[in-house]
C-alpha cells in the first residue's frame, strides 16, 4: 500500500512540476558498493550496479527536487555464521534485485556542485530463491534508507556519490538479528 501511495505521490509532483521553470529528465548509471549488517553477514562492501532515470524539478535558484527510479543489483556474501544461526545448507551468497526510489533534495552550491539528501524507498523484486524457510522469503520486500552526496553537473553531464544509510531491518526470517542495509553509489548521468 505504501508503494502505491509512493508512485501515485510522484506522479502527482512530477504531473504537477512539469510546467515549472527548471523541469529536467535524465538517464543514470554506476557502481554501488553494498553491505548488509549482521553477524549472518561477511563485514565487507560487494560491487553491484545501478541504473535509471531522474528528473530535476527547480524550486528558484538554489533548491531543486530530484525524484529518480533505479534498478540496483546487490550481491552480499554471507559470513560462516549464517548456516549456524538459520540452519540453511551451504548458503554463500546472495544476490538481490532492487528498485530504488530516492526522492533527494538539491541544494545547489554553485552553478556546478550540488548537495543532495533525503529518503530511498527500496522494493526487492527478485529474492534469492535458495532463502525459503517454511515458505517464508528471508529478505522483506521493502527497505527505507536515508540518502546524503554530491553531485557535479557539467552541462548536460553530471558525476555523482552518495551513501545510503538503511533504517529498515531486512531479516524477513525471524527477529535473532537485524539486518541493515548500507551502500555507496557512484555513478554519471546525462541530462536529455
């Protein structure tokens, strides 16, 4: 229900933003270096990629809002642990298919760097399969983070960084510990 109400939320601002000054779309794409906390999980960062679409809705001169829809692969290795606490048999690794919805705020410093914060609703669409317990999927199905970075725009060209902090816990099992997401996203994109 919270997701219909979040793309219902979007498409509302982005219907109603259209016909403002400073209305932009875009494409982007890069790494993100993801973790899940716990102790069921190695305590080190994977690579996995993003990409997506933006758009940049201006508020004057120094804010903008920045609503994006992004398709995230994460790929975390569990820890020797793992099979100890959940019983599962020779689970190594785990691969997730996200959908990532940040909706950032822009402050813009200069006419070329802008700071960026604000919330990432995620949606995992594709669980690993090999996570079942008595039909029971191991991973929610959805994941709330708070999102900090920069990003440099250089005309139509922008580079950016951000981490994600997650406030959500993931562990879908049970309640022996709490699985958080971290992730860092470096990436380009191009303004159309």
């Amino acid at each position: 229900m919270k997701v219909k109400l979040l793309f219902l939320s979007a498409i509302v601002l982005l219907s109603a933003s259209s016909f403002a000054q400073g209305f932009k779309v875009g494409v982007k794409g890069g790494a993100s270096i993801n973790k899940i906390t716990g102790q069921s999980f190695k305590d080190q960062f994977s690579f996995g990629y993003h990409a997506g679409g933006f758009a940049t809705i201006g508020l004057g001169k120094k804010f903008a809002i920045q609503p994006e829809v992004l398709f995230n692969q994460t790929n975390i290795d569990t820890s020797s642990k793992f099979s100890d606490i959940y019983h599962f048999n020779k689970i190594t690794g785990v691969k997730l298919n996200q959908l990532y919805i940040p909706i950032l705020l822009n402050y813009n410093a200069n006419k070329i760097l802008s700071l960026q914060a604000g919330p990432q609703f995620g949606i995992i669409m594709n669980k690993s399969k090999t996570f079942i317990e008595n039909g029971k999927d191991a991973f929610k199905s959805g994941d709330l983070s708070m999102l900090a970075g920069v990003q440099l725009k250089l005309s139509s060209f922008r580079v950016y960084g951000r981490y994600a902090i997650g406030l959500s816990n993931l562990n879908d099992i049970d309640n022996k510990e709490k699985w958080k997401s971290q992730s860092i996203q470096l990436g380009v994109g191009f303004t159309l």
